[in-house]
C-alpha cells in the first residue's frame, strides 16, 4: 500500500462519493487502521478484510479490502461510522 498499489472498485468509489471520503483518507485508514473482521466471501471464495481507522480529518471510518493476484488492495467499499 505504500507503494500506491490500491485498486477502488466502482462501488467503492461510488461511496466514498456519497460519505465525503477522500482516497486520501482510505489509504490513511489502510496504513494507521486495523484489522476487525476477516470475512469468507463464498461467491467469490476469498478472504475479505475490514479495516477500521480515521480520516485525515480524524473521523472514523471502516474500509473492506480483499488482496487481488498481485497482491494489491482491493477497496471493495468504505463507510464512515
């Protein structure tokens, strides 16, 4: 993630839209937040992640990721609490 390797799906973009977040504040979230649920997505057959943190601003925030091929973080959506 440091090395700009964070993919945002349609859908996740779409909220961070809706919810005012930047994907500044993602990848704040991604590298200062943590783990709080690992989830098994059975349509898909892999592992999901949410990860809750803060915006730059400081507001909470939980970002879902899973890991693509290349292991790159795939934001599959984000919401502020």
């Amino acid at each position: 993630m440091r090395e700009d390797t964070i993919v945002v799906t349609q859908h996740a973009f779409d909220e961070m839209l809706n919810e005012d977040i930047l994907q500044a504040d993602v990848k704040h979230c991604l590298l200062t937040g943590r783990i709080i649920i690992r989830q098994w997505d059975e349509d898909w057959q892999e592992w999901k992640y949410v990860i809750a943190g803060v915006t730059l601003m400081d507001d909470e925030i939980e970002v879902v990721v899973k890991l693509n091929v290349l292991r790159h973080a795939v934001v599959i959506t984000t919401y502020r609490l």
